[in-house]
C-alpha cells in the first residue's frame, strides 16, 4: 500500500517543485517524461492542487537530480 504523504498548509512543495523544475531547464512536458508521471499530473502538484505521494515524490526528485527533503522543505 502506498502513503499518501500529508503536509501542512504552509508547505510549498508544488512552489519547490516548480523551482527545480525551472533551474533544470525542463518543461512540464519534459519533467513529466523524465519522471514517468503525466502533465496533468505535474501541473497539479505545481498549483497546489494535489500533493504527491511519496512514491511520486521519488520519481520527481530523481528526475531533477535533488534529494525529497529539497522539495518538501
């Protein structure tokens, strides 16, 4: 079973994933490739609309080449 990860109103993660995302130089599109997730997917997580799961979580922070506790500080 997978954990649904859940964070407190202030967390940005979606604001650090946007971050990364934008220092690597990836589109949504090329950052939903290189994690295997969908688009739709990673435009949620960036808006704050959904929050990973920490399987997720994973993918993301190995396609962008930073730790997790990067994203979700």
């Amino acid at each position: 079973m997978v954990e649904r990860l859940h964070f407190s109103m202030g967390n940005n993660i979606g604001a650090n994933i946007r971050k990364y995302r934008k220092l690597k130089g990836y589109t949504i599109k090329e950052l939903a490739e290189k994690s295997g997730l969908s688009y739709v997917t990673i435009v949620k997580y960036e808006h704050g609309e959904r929050n990973p799961k920490r399987y997720s979580l994973y993918k993301i922070s190995k396609a962008l080449g930073v730790c997790i506790s990067e994203i979700v500080k």
